[in-house]
C-alpha cells in the first residue's frame, strides 16, 4: 500500500495498531508513579498466563525489584518480560 501524505500513514497506522489491541489513550503529563504503573500494566498483560504470572498482576514490591534490576543492569534487553518475569519470580 502506498501514501500520498504522511496523515494518510499516520490513519492507516493507528487503524492497523488497534486491529491488533492498542487502546487509543495517551498519558498525559505523566508522573512517575503513572509510568510505573503503566509499565507494570504492560508486564502484566503480556505474562498473565497460568505459566507465567498466572493471571495475578505484578505487587509494588515486585515492581520495585524489576526497576532495581534495570537500573543495575543499565541493558534495555532487560525490558524484555520474558526475561524479567521469571527472574522476579524466583
């Protein structure tokens, strides 16, 4: 498919995202503990599985250990949930 403006992409795009489960909501001016959440929201939408976080979201003091370990690791991998779930959960 081609564009012949970038709207035009920018529309097809966001159409594509949320055929494939993007919600349409946006933070606005976020505060820390907002993006936190956000970001254990994703975590836990991504490995709610039974084999994984079976289906009980991330506690503050699980959220805490990921943020330690990606502040002492400074690898963006480490993002990575299938990386990070299993390792918290030991």
């Amino acid at each position: 498919m081609t564009f012949t403006s970038e709207a035009d992409f920018e529309v097809a795009l966001i159409n594509e995202l949320k055929n494939k489960g993007w919600e349409d909501k946006v933070l606005k001016t976020p505060s820390e503990a907002d993006l936190l959440q956000n970001w254990a929201d994703i975590l836990f939408q991504n490995n709610r599985g039974i084999d994984r976080l079976n289906d009980v979201p991330l506690s503050d003091t699980k959220m805490q250990q990921i943020v330690e370990l990606k502040i002492l690791t400074e690898t963006p991998t480490i993002t990575d949930s299938k990386q990070v779930i299993p390792y918290i959960l030991n």
